[in-house]
C-alpha cells in the first residue's frame, strides 16, 4: 500500500508565511505532485495500491481523480461532507467522506487477486454509545483529561461562563437552518445591528452541550478567531449571497443566516424578506428590494477568503467592527440566566 497526502488547492491562500514552518516553505502545484508521487509508488516502489489522504475541497478531490490516474481510494475529509463509498465518475478511484467531528468512520476493505487490487468494499460507521469502548484507550484519555485540568495553562478552559436549557446541536448546519447556527448568527447580526448576518457552516465545529458551559465548550463550538465586518450592500447582492449559499447545500460553504427570511422551491430562491428595522426585531419583515441598500454582518473570513463569497462581497463598502465572534457570544451568554434556541422558519426548503 502507498499512501499520500495533499493540501487543497485554498490553502496557498489560507496558510500566510509567518505560518508556515519556513519562510521558504511554499505551496506548488498539487496536480504535478501527485502525478509525481503515484508515478514513483507504481514503478519504483510496486506498491499495489494507492490511497490519498486528502485536505482539500471535494471539487477538488474529485479533479485531481479524474486528472491523475491511479490513485486507488481518496479518503475525503475538507468539505465535511458524509459521503458513502463509490467510484468517481470516469475514473477507477473510490471516494469516501465521513462527515466531520469523529460523527463517522470509514471503513473498507481490500480484496486483492494475484497482487492486484480487485474490489473495495466498505462504508461509514456511525460513532455513538452503542458501540463499545476500549478500556485503554477510555483511561488514557481520563489520564489526560484529568491532567490538562490541573494544568495551569489550560485552566481558563475550564472557567464557567454560564447554562444552557438545551443542546445548540449542529444538525442541519450544512443544509438548512440549525439550533447551534441560529443562535450564534443572532449574536452576530444583533451585536452589529445589521439588517442580516451570514456565517459558513464551516465555522461551527461543536454542539453546546445543555447545563453548565464552560469555555472549552464555546472554543469547541466556535474554535477560530474571526472578526464580524459589516458591508453596505443592495439586495441584489444578498440575493447573489443566498443564491450561492443555495448552490452550497450540502457542503460547508452553506450559510446559516440571521435577519431574513428564505423560502427555496426545486433549489432556487421563491422569496426573500429581510428586517424593516435592525435595532428594531418587533418591527418585522419585509420584501427584499433588489436596489434598496441593506447593512450584513459577516466573518472576515468568508468576505474575504471563502470561493464565491468574496467575489460577490469585493468591491463593496464595510467596516472592520474589532469584533471576534467568539467574544460576542461569550459576553451573550455570560450576560443570560440560561441560553436557548429555536428553529423558526427562517429557512424553507421545499
């Protein structure tokens, strides 16, 4: 067996030089590499098959199959999509995908016939309390995690911020509406009094759990350090942002939103209302107007760094807030007796 693993093809763009391991280290085409690497397994190394252990979008998984012949099986995982084994379209690769947060395991089997590989079989395994747990490895973590919580570098992890009537789970995050997504995007969007707020669902990593929460739960939930910028955009430009929100269902570039609401009839937009009045949530909601202008919240991130967003946000006018998200949410739930939430319409998907 070979095995390789690549970046995807974003990741020139999201690892900045002060973050690499060098200032020399540098990011080359991923295409010629791999074509590189599976050339030397076959006809130097006789290895009998290949697997790549990818970091890279499924777009991009999915070329570079259809580009580099002989790669065997791709073990998908930056997309966080659940995807159950099959062969790539006009190619001899299998690819499989388990979702994300250790919710799936892949597993598969090889046969091979006379050194060659000759059937790949194998699916998901869904992660959970009906499968048992191994006793070494269940008191090696209780040895770390009681460790890490008589560390002192980590003890601010530990800190109580305050309750939850309900777990803020993350089902639906990549196809609809979510209890966790709702929530915090509602900080987000009220925070910045903006008529609309839209975050990835890539930037939610976690449940919160119900009961006490603690900051490891909120840095779990929320891990990243993005900032809230506010745009000045018309509403055909928020019809641009949801319609490729639309296109992004089922993948980790669909947007949770705050501030509208949608209603999606065969995968396009049937109708859109936004706020009347930010500061206002009783004033209610009314028709988009595609030459009205409107204020939306956002992460940097995806403004500025995520496919299809940023083109549709260049050139328009904003304000950096020096608002973290994550500090936002933290202060709302220090600041509530208990945190809740609900799902409430906001999105429809017919």
């Amino acid at each position: 067996m070979g095995y390789l693993g690549l970046a995807g093809s974003d990741f020139d763009r999201l690892v900045p030089t002060q973050h690499r391991p060098t200032p020399a280290a540098r990011f080359v085409d991923r295409v010629e590499i791999a074509q590189h690497i599976v050339s030397t397994l076959q006809t130097q190394e006789h290895i009998h098959a290949i697997v790549l252990i990818g970091h890279s979008t499924r777009a991009d998984d999915m070329a570079l199959a259809q580009t580099v012949p002989g790669i065997d099986i791709i073990f998908g995982s930056h997309s966080h999509i659940k995807e159950e084994l099959h062969l790539i379209p006009g190619t001899q690769t299998y690819i499989i995908s388990p979702f994300q947060y250790l919710m799936y395991i892949s597993k598969l089997q090889l046969t091979f016939v006379d050194g060659q590989l000759s059937q790949v079989d194998g699916g998901l395994i869904p992660m959970g309390n009906n499968l048992p747990e191994d006793v070494q490895v269940a008191s090696e973590i209780a040895r770390m995690q009681h460790d890490l919580t008589q560390d002192n570098r980590f003890t601010v992890l530990f800190e109580p911020l305050g309750r939850s009537t309900m777990e803020l789970a993350l089902d639906g995050i990549m196809t609809e509406e979510s209890l966790l997504g709702n929530f915090v995007v509602d900080v987000v969007r009220s925070t910045s009094q903006a008529h609309m707020a839209l975050m990835t669902a890539n930037s939610f990593r976690a449940p919160l759990p119900p009961g006490n929460l603690h900051e490891q739960h909120l840095q779990a939930a929320l891990p990243y350090d993005n900032q809230i910028v506010l745009y000045t955009l018309r509403g055909e430009q928020i019809l641009a942002l949801l319609n490729y929100s639309i296109d992004c269902i089922g993948s980790d570039s669909f947007s949770q939103v705050s501030g509208v609401r949608v209603t999606v009839d065969q995968q396009k937009l049937a109708c859109v209302q936004i706020m009347i009045n930010p500061t206002d949530d009783t004033a209610g909601y009314e028709l988009l107007i595609p030459t009205k202008q409107y204020q939306v919240a956002v992460t940097d991130f995806q403004a500025w760094m995520v496919d299809g967003y940023r083109d549709i946000f260049a050139g328009a006018p904003y304000v950096t807030t020096q608002q973290d998200i994550r500090d936002e949410v933290r202060l709302f739930i220090q600041n509530t007796t208990a945190i809740t939430a609900a799902l409430d319409g906001r999105l429809q998907i017919l």
